[in-house]
C-alpha cells in the first residue's frame, strides 16, 4: 500500500499498484509511505531516490514524495 499524506491536513489517502494514477494535488503532498507491492514497484521503476533497502516499510517526504508520485 501507498499512504499519501497532505500538508495541514489529517487525510491520508491509500493507493495500491493495480490501481489508476492517483489524483491528488501534488503542491499538497507532504509525505508518502510505501510497503508491499508498492514499495517494490517504487524500488523496481525509480532510481537515484534515497532508498532504505533492507526496510519494509520506506517514507519519502518533499520533493522525493511529490516526484514519486507525479511519476507513477
């Protein structure tokens, strides 16, 4: 699962592989968390992001969140 977290706020929307891109405001995303099938397709299609690889769970925040995201 992917939990997206938005600035000033205490929604957290969830996103999983199979599913569409996610339509969020990307100048709200605070921070995403990424486990699962999720975290591999994170690992497996992006490089050059700051990777925990032994974690099985992994948080980016900023810029990295937004990137991701924005890129699914």
């Amino acid at each position: 699962m992917l939990c997206i977290k938005f600035i000033r706020s205490d929604k957290i929307f969830e996103w999983h592989v199979r599913e569409g891109r996610p339509g969020v405001n990307l100048e709200q995303v605070d921070e995403i968390q990424a486990d699962g099938d999720e975290l591999e397709y994170i690992k497996t299609n992006f490089t050059n992001l700051p990777m925990a690889p032994l974690k099985k769970v992994v948080r980016w925040r900023g810029e990295h969140a937004r990137f991701i995201l924005n890129h699914l």
